[in-house]
C-alpha cells in the first residue's frame, strides 16, 4: 500500500470466538508482499477498528510515529532491514506495542532473536485466518491484563474510600442535582474538565461518572493521585521510560497516559504536581503525544482528560507554585463538588448505604443509627466530608456502636453557639490526632484527609 492511507472500517462488532477486545484494536502490518497485506487486512479489518499497511520498515516507522496501534503484525524477511532488526529498533527508543512476527523461514536462532526483539508470538507461513486472528487476540488479552493489573496496582495503592459509591453521585440535595446535571451535560464533550472541592467530596466518584456517560465507558479509566507519586518517580509513572533510560530501568514500560489510551485519565491533586513535570504535561494535552524518559520518539495518545483539586489554583498561580498556562488550559469546563455540611440531609442518606454495604463487606451486624445519632450528624461540620462519615460509619461497625463523643456526651464533634466553623474544624482535628497520640498518617485516615492537609493547618494554628 502506498502512502499514508488508513482503511477504517464501520464499527466492528464483537466477535465472541476472539474476544471482546478486538473490536476496538488499532492493527499495523507490515510486509513487503502486497498479496499478504491484502490477506490480513481483508482477515483483520471487518474485525478491528483501525487497520494499516506498510510496505517497508521506514514507512512503518513513520506511522508508528502518527497513530498508535495496539499491536504490529511484521514480516520478517524483507528489503532493506529485516523485521527482527527493526522491532529491537523501535523497542530501543520507545515502541510498546504488541509485535507478532511472521515469516517462511522456521528455525531456532530466528525464534530466539524474536523475542529478544520483544515479539509476543511467532506465526508461519502459510497460515489461516484462524492462526491470525487467535495470535492478534492472545495479544490482546495479554496487552489488556497488563494494563489493567498495572491500574488496579495503583487504585490499591490509593484505594478510593467512595470505592462503595464508584460511579454514584448519591444524594438528594439540590446542590448534588445539579452537580449530576452538569456532569451529563459535559460527559458525552470530549472537553477537560477540573473537578474542584474540598478533600472527601466526591471528585473521584465525579470523574468516574463522567467516564461512564462519556463514549469512551467501554475503555479504561485509569485514577492517579498526583500527591502519592514521589516527585522524582512522576515523570516516569506518567510517560513510561525505556529501558536503560536511568539507573535500575532494566526493562521499558509504559507509563499510565500510555494504559489510559482511548479511555480517560484521572489527575487527581493536580495542584501537587511538580513544576518541571507541569510543563511536560501541558505539552502532552495540547499535542497528544507523550515522549517516554529516555525516548527519541512521540507516542500519539488518544485520551480524556479530568482534573481534580482541593487546592485554590489561582492562588497557586499567583504563588508562582503552579503554572498559569496549564492553569487556563485545564480549566476549560470547572465543576465544584459541594462539602458534606452544604448537602442537607444527605448525610442521612449516606450513612445508611455506607451501613448496608460496610456491614456486608466486613461481615458484621449494622449498628443502630438512631435518632441521638441522626442529631450528630445532621448538626456535625464534617471537615473529612464523605470520606470522614464513611470512616465513621467503619468505625462503628468494628466498636459496635457509635463513639461516645458523636453521641454528644462530651460533645467535642458538635458545633456549638458562637463557635465558627474554623473553630469546629480546628477542636475537631486536635482532638483526633490527640486520639491518634499524635500520629498524623492515622489522624488523616480517621479524618478522611490527607496528610498534608494535616500538615499545613497545624502550621497555620502553630504560626
């Protein structure tokens, strides 16, 4: 095939006998022989989403270059540079695609230097369609379980504490109506969004409520928490690294912008991301490619972005802690997730479905929420918002009952007259990590915060 022409198909349907992932894989093959490229693309294309040829390895290079593919179908014998040769090429500088080889010519020597090359399998000539389209979907399979054992690492690592909510904004509320109302309308709007609030609001349980009304539901949703990656990792988190690209990088791997292709992208605490690594992130919004530490090459990405921050960025900017280019690019369409103390009887709402789930999940009796209970909560300011009732309501459960002090017998958690909301959150906070004995990583974790937020309002009532 000649020039850059893709042929694209209408959409695929799922073919049960080689999987779901299939229908939506993008396929690049490359042989010299026209005869065989029309074979695989007349076996593949009705089947895939995407499919393009090459007629040689530098034609194949330049669409790597353009568009990405989930997996390389390569000839091994041809002109100029074999397939073997190039693959280890491409995977020198940067290419994490599946690679099948094929050829004519089976022996030993050439298996071995084809995994060596990085090759996933190794396909015969002649072979059937059958051959074909069962390789493409072993690759698949192992592409997908990769990528979603790597983003399953991650949410574990930072496991949601709205994991029983997911995809649910609950609630009543007028303020939350509206909230849900917005994220319907901009979900479908391949638009950025920035979703805005204090900790513990919801931003999470937004942003996967904005993937699943979105057109990309069926592709993945990948959360990652700017604030838990050390500073001098980020980089190489989010844009992969080749192998050799710094010390200890034994193999290269792809970065969560590479996991999240074709789905949306969660950059949750944007306002804790690096100086260095925020330049490097505007570029990727506004060209869609991202460079792996250590690469020569731009891999084209195809993905939604969705931000969230606890943080006042404007003021960020103004502090020179954040960058106001990035600033105006992200905030294109801001979405405010009310606190809990603004939702009116919400808190009731929630603090029966977190009984009824956290009750199944631990596998305990539901402790009674009675009136007393209801009062505290109705009149409570809740600083940790959803994320601190959904402690609360765990940590019932495992005592057996409510503490004490929600109750109101020592009312520390109440608001009382004349007391401002500051001075609520301030008593309330102290008297955790007086219970904690001072340990601010499980003050934080009571509290549904993190602790840096800890951090930086002890330093404000310490100045």
């Amino acid at each position: 095939m000649q020039g850059d022409a893709a042929r694209k198909t209408s959409v695929p349907e799922r073919d049960p006998e080689f999987g779901p992932w299939l229908a939506q894989a993008s396929i690049l093959i490359v042989d010299d022989e026209p005869g065989m490229r029309n074979f695989l693309v007349r076996t593949l294309g009705p089947r895939c989403s995407h499919i393009e040829e090459a007629a040689d390895t530098d034609e194949a290079s330049r669409k790597l270059d353009a568009h990405h593919f989930d997996v390389v179908i390569l000839d091994n014998i041809m002109p100029g540079k074999n397939g073997v040769d190039w693959l280890a090429e491409q995977r020198a500088i940067g290419f994490f695609a599946e690679a099948i080889l094929i050829t004519a010519f089976a022996d030993l020597e050439t298996a071995i230097q084809a995994l060596r090359a990085g090759a996933v399998d190794f396909v015969l000539k002649p072979f059937r369609s059958n051959q074909i389209l069962n390789s493409v979907a072993r690759c698949l399979d192992r592409m997908r379980l990769q990528r979603e054992n790597f983003v399953l690492r991650y949410e574990l690592k930072a496991t949601s504490d709205h994991i029983l909510l997911r995809d649910r904004l609950i609630g009543a509320s007028r303020v939350i109506g509206e909230v849900r109302d917005t994220i319907a309308r901009v979900a479908p709007l391949p638009t950025s969004v920035l979703l805005t609030g204090e900790s513990g609001t919801g931003k999470e349980v937004a942003a996967r409520s904005l993937h699943t009304l979105s057109d990309r539901a069926e592709k993945p949703f990948v959360p990652v928490n700017c604030a838990a990656i050390p500073p001098d990792m980020i980089e190489t988190e989010l844009f992969g690294h080749i192998k050799g690209a710094f010390t200890g990088a034994e193999n290269g791997r792809e970065g969560l912008f590479t996991h999240a292709q074709g789905g949306t992208l969660f950059l949750d605490e944007i306002g804790e991301m690096p100086l260095a690594t925020q330049s490097k992130l505007l570029r990727v919004i506004e060209d869609r490619r991202v460079r792996p530490v250590g690469s020569e090459r731009e891999v084209p990405v195809d993905l939604r972005f969705v931000f969230a921050t606890n943080a006042d960025l404007q003021k960020e900017v103004e502090k020179g802690r954040f960058r106001a280019d990035l600033f105006y690019r992200i905030n294109v369409m801001q979405i405010h997730l009310p606190p809990l103390r603004d939702r009116g009887n919400d808190v009731q709402e929630l603090a029966d479905l977190f009984m009824q789930k956290l009750s199944q999940q631990l596998g305990m009796p539901k402790v009674a929420i009675d009136a007393p209970v209801r009062a505290a909560l109705a009149r409570y300011a809740w600083p940790g918002n959803v994320r601190e009732l959904r402690n609360l309501i765990e940590r019932s459960l495992i005592l057996g009952k409510f503490p004490d002090d929600f109750r109101g017998q020592r009312g520390p958690q109440a608001s009382l007259a004349g007391e401002t909301l500051d001075d609520v959150e301030r008593r309330h906070i102290l008297a955790v990590l007086e219970e904690a004995g001072g340990n601010r990583d499980e003050a934080a974790r009571r509290l549904g915060i993190s602790r840096k937020t800890i951090d930086r309002k002890c330093a404000v009532w310490n100045g």
